[in-house]
C-alpha cells in the first residue's frame, strides 16, 4: 500500500506505464528509466501518461511499483530495461542507481510498496 510524502508533477517526455521508475528529461520532464545506471528519480503513480501529458511522480514516501524480477523484503531495488523494479546488484567495481528499498518481497508482475531513498550502489 502506498504512502506518498511528497508528489511532484512533470511532463511526461514519452508515454510511460502506470507504477513504473522514471529519470529525469528536460527541464520539467520525466522518461520510463531504462536501465539500472540512470538517474533514478521517482516513481509513476498508478495514471501512466501519453507523451505530452501531465503526470504524478512519487519522489518521497512509499510508493506502488511493478516488479520485474525477484527481490527479498528490505532488498535494494533498481530499473530494468522498461521502468520496472529489480534487485541492484552491481558487478564488482561497478555502480547502479537505486530507487529504494522492497517493502515486501516480490517477483515479476507483482506491484508492491517500495520505499523511495534514491542513492547509489558501489559493487
């Protein structure tokens, strides 16, 4: 269940899928992220957007996201290739982006809680 402290709303740059990762675009606008190295920023409310529309994104708080792999409650979660979250787990010497930490633990297709504390993750 969803618990959002703080909202705020962009541009949708391209469409992107209800409970999905977004990075940041232009100035005021947000894409689906693509991969575990973007800047990893928020998280889309259950309303996806076209490209050009207004839309929701969860910056602090819990929020509601479409899983795309495994993760284990309390696990570090990331982008996969279409915006949806997957365990960060970088190589050795390399670095991911993560979203936030797994509320529950979940696998692909699942929408579950995630807490949002972007940050980095060293490997």
């Amino acid at each position: 269940m969803a618990n959002t402290l703080l909202n705020r709303n962009y541009t949708a740059a391209a469409a992107i899928a209800a409970f999905r990762i977004v990075k940041p675009a232009a100035d005021g606008e947000v894409l689906q992220a693509a991969a575990a190295t973007d800047a990893l920023m928020g998280v889309c409310e259950s309303v996806g957007p076209a490209a050009g529309e207004r839309c929701d994104i969860v910056k602090v708080g819990i929020a509601d996201v479409e899983f795309g792999g495994p993760v284990t409650r309390g696990g570090p979660v990331t982008s996969d290739a279409i915006g949806r979250a997957i365990a960060a787990a970088p190589a050795a010497g390399s670095n991911v982006r993560v979203i936030g930490y797994a509320e529950v633990s979940a696998v692909a297709g699942d929408i579950a809680p995630v807490l949002i504390a972007p940050g980095v993750m060293q490997g």
